[in-house]
C-alpha cells in the first residue's frame, strides 16, 4: 500500500500537471485518469497515467508518469524497470494488437513554490496510444453475458499475448486491469497494457535474487513466487499461467488462486519445492533444482475440475474448458505444453459445440412449440364439437 506521504506527494504531483502542458504544448487537457483526489482509490502503486490530447496526431494519448514519491524514488529497481518500458514498447511498434508507443522516455523538472522556497522534482514519463475500452464487466458482469462472447474475447486476449511474444517480449502481469480493447471497424482488438514488469526474453535479469513474484499475485504462476520471476526461460509459461487463471475467471466470480490456497497438496508442494529453493541463492541454480525436483513433487498435485456448481460455463463446455485451464495452469511450468495455436484451436472448438448445442436447443424448442401449437388447436376443435354436440341436444330436447 502507498504511504500517506506518497499519496500527498502523487495529489500535488496530479494538480500541477493538469494545469500545463508538456513537451512543448503538444500534448494538452491532461486528466489523471488512475489516481482519484478524492477517494485517494489508485491503479498501480509506482506510476500515474493521465490522458490527454496530442495537438499534432489530434487523438487522445495515455502519458504514464513515474510517481516520484521519496520512496519510490529511492526504488532503483523499479525506477530502472520504469526506463526500461518504452524500450520495451519500441520493440512492438507497428505490430497489430500491440500497444504503440507515441513518445519515449522523457524528463523535465517541477518546480514547487513553497513560501520562500522553490522545490524542484524530477518528472519521468512517456506517452502511448489511448485505447478507451475496458474489459472488466466479462468478468465481473458474467451472468449477464453470454458464453461466445467470454470465448471470442478469451481468444482475442490470446491473439494479444501471441503478437507480443512473437516479437520477444514476456508481460509478466497479465490481469483483466492490463487489457483494453481496441475497436476497429467491423472488429476488435484486445491489446496488453502496462508493460512495467514487461522484458524482453533476450535481456539480462535486472536483480541477481527474486525473493517474490513480479506482477499481481492473484495470477502468478507457482514459480514466480518462488524465486524465479526474473528467469528468462520461464517468463513465457508464467503469462500461460495467467491466461489459465482469466479464463477461469471468465466463467466464476471468485479468484483461481482462491482454488491453490484450499487445496493442501498445492500448498505442501509449494512449501516442499520452496524450502528446496530458499537455500539456493543463485536464479540459475535455482531454475536447475526446479527441473529436476519439481516433476516429482507436481505429480501429487491435482486442482481440477475447475468447473462445477459455481461455475456460469454451460455443461456442454465443461470438458473442453478444464483441458484449457488445466493445460495453462499446471504446478510444474515444465508440464505446461499447451501452446497458443493449441489453445486458440481448442477456444474455436469450444464455440462450435456452443453454437451446434444452441442450435439443438433452438430445434428443439421449435419443436415444442409445434407441439404446443397442434395441443391448443386440438383442444380448440374438441371444445367447438363439444359445443356442436351440446347444441344439437338441445334441439331434439326443444
């Protein structure tokens, strides 16, 4: 949690920069748009994204400043890993379904009047495309939504995570809050973003010991908490690790970490494998232990079926959909062979059943209707010959 210092620091930062603005004037109307003065409610802990104008593209932009409260400044790590996210974005520009960066890393410095004093604070940012769209009510609004559309925004999540892969960068924090949707014409783009735990796969580890994961832990894969976040190697299969857990919760309101912390042999396997890696300080060594110790201990491990009685998945999908996330989220990353294609050919499965088990369903509620139709006009002949039959008894009685 930010610090109440750091939260004054961020609200005079906030109210400085929306009165002016930056590089020259080219970019104007800026609005902090993950920080709200009043409630004090924030998205990220280290930045601040304002949207604003670009006066020489005419659109709206995202500028993502670095939040420079002392402690955050004092930070090299994430300072560093702050520098290092448009460097990362560059390697993405003119890709599809990748966020495009509109300006790189830039500074200038406040400067405060504070009585007789001038304080002078250092400002880091850059600025990207603005895309508009969350996606948060998939997931939060689900009843409300139909399955197709959750699997055709699930596949759309894994064309984004495969465009960037394809160009050698690993996000390392995927979650529902680091994904917008980008509408096109007749279309829709889901893109990443938020890159700030991002690298590339073909980088050096900026730390020689992760002692804890590097993005959310709501969907970080086991490894990653256990000290191997920063391995290159394994930094792929933690974002399979992620699209496991969303597509999970796509279809169930609660968490799929709530599924790791019940279950007693994930969390026996998690302190048997750690306590073997806690003693090894060396992230490479560390890797070599997991390779050979973790097939072992994961064979113990069983979280599924994921799908049952809390579940908003339609039967007929059940079987298809726990291959998937079980495939995305298995406890040893060695074991996790389902690559994107495989899951994307699984997901466009998955929506023919849908589709021929609606159909069925649409046939078969036609069909009684028919019958119900043929019932009522039955009924209603039998009705007219019964009160055929009752007048013409009464004629011969007259």
């Amino acid at each position: 949690m930010p610090s109440v210092l750091g939260d004054m620091n961020a609200a005079l930062i906030i109210k400085h920069l929306e009165s002016m603005d930056l590089f020259e004037g080219r970019y104007t109307n800026l609005k902090c748009c993950s920080f709200d003065l009043v409630s004090k409610k924030r998205r990220g802990r280290l930045s601040i994204v304002f949207k604003a104008i670009d006066k020489i593209q005419g659109c709206n932009v995202a500028i993502k400043v670095y939040d420079p409260s002392p402690q955050n400044m004092a930070d090299l790590y994430r300072l560093n890993a702050f520098r290092r996210e448009p460097e990362i974005l560059t390697k993405l520009l003119n890709k599809t379904r990748c966020l495009q960066l509109v300006a790189g890393y830039e500074t200038f410095t406040l400067e405060t009047k504070m009585g007789e004093y001038v304080l002078s604070t250092p400002v880091f940012y850059f600025v990207t495309e603005w895309i508009e769209r969350e996606i948060d009510d998939f997931f939060e609004k689900q009843n409300m939504i139909e399955a197709s559309q959750k699997l055709t925004l699930f596949r759309e999540i894994l064309n984004a995570v495969e465009a960037f892969h394809s160009r050698g960068v690993v996000h390392r924090d995927l979650k529902p809050d680091n994904l917008r949707a980008r509408d096109l014409p007749g279309d829709r783009d889901v893109v990443a973003i938020d890159f700030g735990s991002g690298v590339a796969s073909d980088s050096d580890t900026s730390l020689d010991t992760y002692r804890s994961n590097v993005g959310a832990p709501y969907h970080s894969a086991p490894e990653a908490m256990l000290g191997l976040a920063g391995h290159r190697t394994v930094a792929k299969l933690t974002d399979y690790y992620a699209l496991g857990c969303m597509l999970y919760e796509l279809f169930h309101y609660g968490y799929f970490l709530s599924l790791t912390l019940r279950n007693r042999e994930y969390q026996s396997a998690m302190l048997l494998i750690g306590a073997r890696l806690s003693r090894e300080p060396d992230t490479q060594k560390k890797y070599l232990i997991w390779t050979q110790e973790a097939p072992r201990i994961a064979k113990a491990v069983r979280l599924g079926p994921f799908f049952g009685r809390d579940s908003t998945a339609p039967r007929s999908l059940e079987g298809l959909l726990e291959r998937i996330v079980d495939g995305l989220t298995r406890f040893d990353f060695q074991d996790r062979a389902l690559l994107i294609p495989s899951v994307r050919d699984l997901v466009d499965t998955s929506l023919k059943v849908l589709d021929n088990s609606e159909a069925q369903a649409r046939i078969a509620r036609q069909a009684r209707e028919r019958r119900a139709r043929r019932h009522d006009r039955v009924a209603e002949l039998d009705l007219r010959f019964e009160r055929l039959g009752v007048a013409e008894r009464g004629r011969r009685n007259a």
